[in-house]
C-alpha cells in the first residue's frame, strides 16, 4: 500500500493498534450481532448529555500516520473468527469490532456550519483530491468481496451493528455506539407485531423518554426534495436545542427526538437520496437481506445518530447537534397508509411529506400547541406554496399562483374558523401533529388507529368494501380527524397553528394537477358525506355540552358547504348563464358589447353559451375514458377556453353594475333606498364584495395580503376549471381508488438471504455475506458524494399501463355520476327554461334599465352568508390568539 503525503483535505482515520492486538478483533468490516438478552429494565432517567457528548467539531487537526505503519500492515492477515466484546449498554449488542486497512481515498473535510448561516455553505465544495471509480464500480467491488460470516440472532432476529465511514465520525466517540456504529435490523414481521417479534430500537435500549417522533415519507422523491425536507428538520431541531431556559429543551433536547424516514418500496427509492442516506451515515450497501432463515424481510431498518448536513450536491458539513434517525427501507410498495403504520405501530407524532420545508420554529411552534393544551389532540400548521426565489413561480406558472391564492384563503379564512370550533375537517399529511394517546384505539381495538388503518386493505382484489366507502378512506386524514374528535367518552380538540409554517411544492402541469386533486376530492367528498351522516357522534363523545353545541353548528355548517359543493356544477353555470343573459337582454346603447357592432350582446351571449356547453362535453368525454397525462392538451385548451368564458362573465357583471349604481354624487345621497330599489345593485355588488371584500379584509387583518395582488387573477381565470374540469373529472373516476403510484408491488428479491444452521457449539447461527473490508465502505462514501456532484440527465416520466377496471366499480360509477349530474342538469333546466323566464317577468319586479333573476339574489346572498361565517370565525381565532385562549 502506496503512503501519500497528507494533503489539505485530507481526513485520516484512527491510528491503527499494533498488529498483535488483531487477535482481539474478527471482523474487518465492522460489523456486530447481538446475542439473546433479557428484556430491558423500565427507562431509567435520561443519560446525560455528558454520556453522549455531541460529535466535535472536525476542525480538529489529525496527524498522519507515519510511513511504517502502511508497511506492517502490507503484509497482514486479517482473523476472520468471530470474536466479541461487551457493549456499552446493558442488552444492547456484542459488537465484532474490527480494525481496518487504512483508507486510501481522500476526502473533504466537514466545515462546521452553524445553523445561524444560510445553507448550503456558501464556500464552492473542493475538487476530490484522489481520482476514483464511479459508484456502480465501487458497489461492485465491495460485492464481490464480501465474505460469508456466522452471526448470532438477537431474540431469534437479525440485528447488526456496522462501522460507519471514517470520514464522517470524528475522534472522540469512537466508543458511543450510536455515534460510531450504524445499526441494522432485519423486520421480518408486520408493523402491528413489531414489538411481539422482540424488535427493539435504540432509544427504547437507552431508557430515553421521546417528546417528539417526526416521521418524513417518502415513495421515489430525489435528493433535492429530501435534501430540502431533511435540513429543515435538522434547523428545527437545532432551535430546539438552542432553547437553554426552557425545561423541556436545551443542548441534550436532541435526545427526546427521533426522525424516522420510511421509504414505500426498495424498488422505488431515488438511487441519489440513498447517496444523501449513505453521506449522513443512515444506510450501507451490501448488509440487507431479503428473507431471514426462510421469513422474508418486510423492512430494513437502519439506526445512527449523526451530526452530518448533506446539500444536494453533495456538500457535507457538520450540523449543531446530534440527530437521532430511523430509516425504515420497506421492502415492498404497499403504499403511504402503510408507512403510516409503521411509524405509529412499530416504532411507539409530527407528518411530514418529502418535499415540504418547515421553517426553523415550526415544528417547536406545533409543539408548544400540545404543551400548553392537555386536550389538543391534533394540530397543523399553514401549508404554504414554495413560490421559488423572489416569488418566481407565480410568475411564470398560472396553474402555481391560482393555488397560491387557494392555499392562503383556507389559511386565513377556513382553518381559524374551524380551529375556533375544535374540529378541524383535514389536518393536511403534509404537516401536521397529533398527541400519541389521542390516537390510541379503545379497549374494544375501535377506535382512530383502527379506522384510519381500515383504508389499507381496501383495495386489493380480495376487498369486500364498497366503493362509497374506498373512496371515503382516500381521505384518511380525514376519517382520523372525525374519529379523534368523536372519540368515545374524551373529549380531544384540533387546533391551527398559524405560526407553523411549511412550504410545500404544487403541481406546475394540467396533467399532475388534475390527478392530484382527483383522490382529494373524491376523498374529500365522501369522507364529508360520512361526517354529516354521523354528525350525531358528538353527542356520544366526552365534551361538555357547550363545545357539543358548538361543534353542532359546525356540522350544520359543514352540510350546507357539501350541499353547495355537490350542486357547484349547476350553480356555476346558472350564475355564468344569467348574468351574461340580464347584460345582453336589452339591444341598444345599454349593450355591453357595442364596442364591437351594434347589437353585438345577443351574438355573443349565444356563442358564449353553446362555447360553454361543448367544452364541458369535451371535459366529459375525456374524463370517462383517458388519463390526464394522455389528453393534457385537451385539458389545458379547455381551461383556457373556461377561463375567456369567465372573463365574458366578469366583464358583464361588471357592466350590469356600471348600469345600475348612480352616476352622480347626489344619487348615492339615499344609500338604502338605493339598496332597496336597485335589485341589480343589491344582489351583484354587496354579495359579490362581501365575498371578494372579504378576501381582501381577511388578508389585510392577517397582515398577509400580497397574494391578492400576485395571484387573484389568476385564481378567477382558472375558477371555472375548478368547478367544472376538476369535479368532473374527480366524479367520473370514482372506480380509481388508489394513491396514484400505481406499479410492481412485489420484492424484487435480489439481496440475497441469511441461511439459519448450527455453529461449532450447537447454537442457531445465521450464515451470510457481509462487506470484508472498511475500505469498501469507505469508498461507497466518497463515490456517493461525488455521484450527487454531477446531475443526472433528465428522463422522462415513465407512464405505467391504465389498470383494468372491474365491473362492479363500471356500474357503481355510471350510477354515481347519472345521479350527480342528473341533480346538476335539473337545476339547469328548470331555470333556464321559458316557463320559469316568463313567470319570472310576470311575477317578479323588474328594474327598468336591467332583467334579473331571483334565483341570482338567493345564490349571491348565500353565498355572502359562507362568506361572512368564514370572516367571523377568522376574527374570533385572532381575538382568541390575542388573549392567549
């Protein structure tokens, strides 16, 4: 082995023993099993931060080995026998600590970032200073020199403990297993008998009491979404620890969290964030197994606490404080839900999708939300959209900047209004909290757990649910929410915390869009139709009667919303279809298209109509029977042609009110005569500004009112595709019950497994491979960073082939939507029709400068009465805010 002169990012390894202490070591690679052990003790008091110290900092100077060393070890012959020693903590593993080669790789060294700087590190990443071999090759070679080995079982499981990379683990911790060992284990069981199988984790074995558990899921998200997700999480944590005077905080905060990452499917998991894993020192190669002793694995778990910050490009530095990570690799795709189950059932409560940034306090500000109420059961934060730098994207994407306003307007108008309440309808999976006990099932095994599991097994071939009821559980978020609040004889509450917030990344395409919003919706409908029906749970639960009063009028509130959203096809047309007809009813100087020809409004108002009718007929037609992403240019030239129809609409509304309000100053002396008169003027311009006013008096109250200038108008061009190509669409595919990451939910089985005989002494061993040597693992750290320093070649997205559908879910859906479009169609003709016109003019008053419809009045003053709802609700959650209630 050649010796190289240090050179200025050169990071050595330990200082090898003297070659005669090779006789106390068996393994070159590093790894440990844990033989059988009796149950833990109860947790003791936490350690303290003096037993684990934090990974210091690796600024710290090494000295290079001297020359003669890299020749006594030329020669040696590693001992292959397995040998052991004690571990550092009673029942945890006996480790086969191995002494290694040194390393030939040369690598960077980790600058200490404090989290006060913005990350990533300013400083451009130094070239590698040692030419190496691309990651495919180094994986390769740690392959094919691996080596069979006898390992003990731990209670009858497969858990092993494995040097982590030189690179990443500092002097000075050599000794604390869990900063210097990498723990694996081998699930061979189902989530809910994690703790049956004698599957144990670290911090149960360290008699750590864990205030926080945040679950990140992830299916084949890249490195630079959970880059993202994971360095806010670490900021977070961070400013936890930095809170020296709370009594719940401070420096060893970090050990009453655990991050746990649950990935859906081996298979499926980006290759590059497995390199992110790798850097941070939460994965290895060439350890996982796909059956153990003839079981076949269901979940790898991998445990480490680090103290690494990994950029997307590969950048590593050292972070503020030890994190505590979980990474659970399923073996097979089995979907969110699944995932889900895992986190809750395995491993002993904070939601977070790959992709969603919280910012630095948010998840200490959700936190704080369950510390001060001891009846809060759930909690989330705003989810807000990830505009780009300097708000870019509602630049450049329409489609982003209409769900911007979206997004903001349920944050200011709808949550606070439920969270006064108590009940929130959907804590979004994005970004939420919930209270461990308020999930836990009753002594009867009903209760939230059990309900929001019931949608897993929903979908296979050998489900005997319906599909109303399939659809409802796509909202399990939802269905959770119901179940906590109605929960038995307790009385848990759902709070909004606006001061939590997230940013998260919105579909930017028609195709992803639509099929986003398709399981929102009809998850959302359904799920709402199960909490209106069964509103009378309340009355069973353990509130008192004041809060039962009030969550009462919220489902009343909630009915009235469902009845509007079930009719929005209808209402959408008829307020389209009168106001375009009462602005052109009456030829002459008051047309409002005489700029274009005399008379001009009864043409267009024809052409605008039948324009309106065809484009839902396209909607239709490609709703039942193509996919978003095969007629996109359908879809999107349907949007634009919804969106001139509804400026044709405004633009009349608009005119209708230029006609109807005084244009003197005197006529506006007698305000309510006018209102009293002027029917034009009562129903268009009061109900449309308290519901539009309202916006602007919400956003303005909230101190947040710039998406109504960035992204209002785009929001009204797209409203019309929100009603009309998204309900239909959401409707005419209720037989499509799944998440939308169809594909191979098989094991690949290419891991290889771990063959159960008999050792010397008679005892059950697990025979397999195992990496033979530090160096190769060392090498898969150094190719892995260097792989996320060059970008892949865009590709594109693989469509896999539209599943069959089966009969029953055909005639159940036909059913459905000849039933809803049926209520919407009946609507249409009653009140287009020439009976209900010329009752109209026989019956009711007519202005004598405009025509109006009485069923506009109804609509409008409605919907002004949601409005104003909405606004009272926002108020009182700020009020309420204000005095600390």
């Amino acid at each position: 082995m050649a010796y190289r002169q240090p050179q200025p990012y050169y990071n050595n390894a330990p200082p090898h023993p003297p070659p005669n202490q090779y006789a106390h070591f068996a393994d070159a690679a590093g790894v440990g099993v844990a033989p059988s052990f009796p149950p833990p003790p109860p947790p003791q008091p936490r350690p303290s931060f003096q037993d684990h110290p934090p990974v210091p900092s690796y600024q710290s100077q090494h000295q290079s080995p001297a020359p003669q060393q890299y020749a006594a070890h030329q020669d040696y012959e590693h001992d292959w026998e397995t040998k052991s020693y004690q571990s550092e903590f009673a029942g945890s593993q006996v480790h086969l600590n191995p002494q290694y080669e040194m390393s030939q790789v040369n690598v960077a060294q980790m600058p200490n970032m404090p989290y006060a700087q913005n990350y990533p590190p300013a400083q451009q990443r130094p070239r590698l200073l040692q030419a190496h071999t691309g990651y495919s090759q180094a994986k390769e070679k740690m392959m094919k020199r691996r080596s069979v080995r006898q390992v003990e079982l731990q209670q009858g499981n497969l858990v092993l403990d494995l040097q982590v990379p030189t690179h990443i683990m500092p002097k000075g911790v050599e000794s604390k297993e869990e900063m210097s060992k990498l723990r694996y284990t081998a699930a061979t069981c189902d989530p809910d008998d994690f703790m049956r199988s004698k599957y144990t984790l670290r911090p149960y074995l360290y008699g750590r009491q864990t205030e926080l558990f945040i679950v990140m899921t992830m299916y084949n998200e890249d490195e630079v979404l959970f880059v993202k997700t994971m360095n806010a999480v670490i900021k977070n944590i961070a400013h936890l620890c930095s809170r020296t005077k709370s009594k719940m905080w401070g420096p060893n905060g970090w050990q009453k969290i655990v991050v746990c990452v649950v990935s859906d499917g081996r298979s499926k998991i980006n290759k590059r964030t497995l390199h992110v894993l790798n850097l941070m020192g939460c994965y290895q190669e060439g350890v996982a197994k796909d059956s153990i002793a003839g079981k076949d694995v269901t979940a790898h778990i991998f445990e480490y606490t680090t103290q690494v910050v990994v950029s997307d490009t590969g950048e590593v530095s050292q972070g503020a404080c030890p994190i505590q990570i979980i990474f659970c690799l399923k073996e097979q795709n089995k979907k969110k839900l699944n995932s889900h189950r895992w986190f809750f059932n395995a491993f002993v409560c904070v939601l977070l999708d790959v992709g969603t940034k919280p910012t630095g306090t948010s998840i200490y500000e959700l936190w704080k939300c369950f510390d001060k109420s001891s009846n809060v059961g759930g909690a989330c934060g705003e989810i807000c959209v990830d505009t780009g730098r300097a708000c870019s994207l509602l630049l450049t994407s329409p489609l982003a900047a209409s769900q911007n306003f979206e997004y903001k307007m349920s944050n200011i108008l709808d949550k606070p209004l439920e969270s006064v309440f108590g009940y929130i309808s959907v804590l979004p999976g994005a970004f939420s909290a919930y209270r461990y006990k308020a999930l836990l099932n009753g002594p009867d095994g009903k209760g939230p757990l059990a309900s929001y599991f019931k949608g897993e097994t929903m979908h296979g071939g050998n489900s005997t649910a319906g599909l109303f009821e399939r659809n409802m559980y796509l909202a399990e978020d939802r269905i959770l929410c119901f179940e906590i609040v109605t929960k038995k004889r307790e009385a848990w509450v759902l709070r909004y915390v606006k001061s939590a917030k997230a940013s998260t990344d919105v579909p930017t395409t028609v195709p992803e869009f639509i099929s986003q919003r398709r399981r929102w919706l009809n998850g959302s409908l359904f799920a709402s139709i199960h909490a209106t029906v069964f509103f009378f749970r309340i009355w069973t639960s353990g509130h008192n009667v004041f809060r039962m009063f009030f969550l009462q009028i919220e489902f009343i509130y909630n009915a009235v919303n469902l009845i509007f959203t079930w009719t929005s096809l209808a209402n959408f047309y008829l307020a389209f279809f009168f106001l375009i007809s009462s602005a052109t009813a009456s030829p002459g100087p008051n047309d409002p298209f005489n700029f274009l020809a005399q008379g001009a409004g009864t043409i267009v108002f024809e052409f605008i109509l039948r324009l309106y009718i065809v484009v839902i007929f396209v909607v239709l037609v490609c709703s039942l029977g193509n996919r978003p992403q095969g007629s996109k240019w359908a879809y999107s030239l349907s949007m634009i042609m919804f969106g001139f129809c509804n400026i044709i609409t405004l633009w009349c509304a608009g005119y209708t009110v230029y006609r109807a309000v005084p244009h003197t100053l005197a006529g506006w002396k007698d305000f309510g005569h006018l209102v009293s008169t002027n029917s034009a003027f009562r129903d268009i311009v009061i109900s449309l500004a308290g519901t539009y006013g309202l916006y602007f008096i919400g956003s303005f109250m909230h101190l947040e009112p710039w998406h109504m200038f960035t992204s209002f108008l785009q929001y009204m061009f797209l409203l019309p595709s929100y009603v009309n190509i998204l309900m239909m669409y959401a409707m005419c595919n209720l037989h499509d019950v799944t998440w939308g990451t169809k594909g191979d939910n098989g094991a690949a089985k290419d891991l290889g497994g771990a063959k159960k005989v008999k050792d010397s002494n008679g005892n059950d061993v697990l025979e397999m491979e195992l990496p033979a040597a530090r160096e190769d693992v060392d090498q898969l750290w150094v190719a892995s960073r260097s792989a996320l320093g060059v970008k892949p070649p865009e590709e594109k997205e693989h469509r896999d082939a539209a599943t069959k559908q089966a009969d029953h879910d055909r005639n159940s859906r036909t059913n459905v939507v000849l039933a809803w479009t049926g209520t919407n169609m009946i609507m249409i003709l009653v009140f287009t029709s020439t009976a209900f016109n010329n009752w109209i003019q026989q019956h009711v008053e007519v202005s004598s400068d405009t025509t109006f419809n009485p069923y506009l009045t109804f609509l409008f003053w409605a919907m002004a009465g949601l409005s104003a709802c909405r606004f009272l609700g926002s108020f009182l959650y700020l009020v309420f805010r204000l005095f600390g209630w």
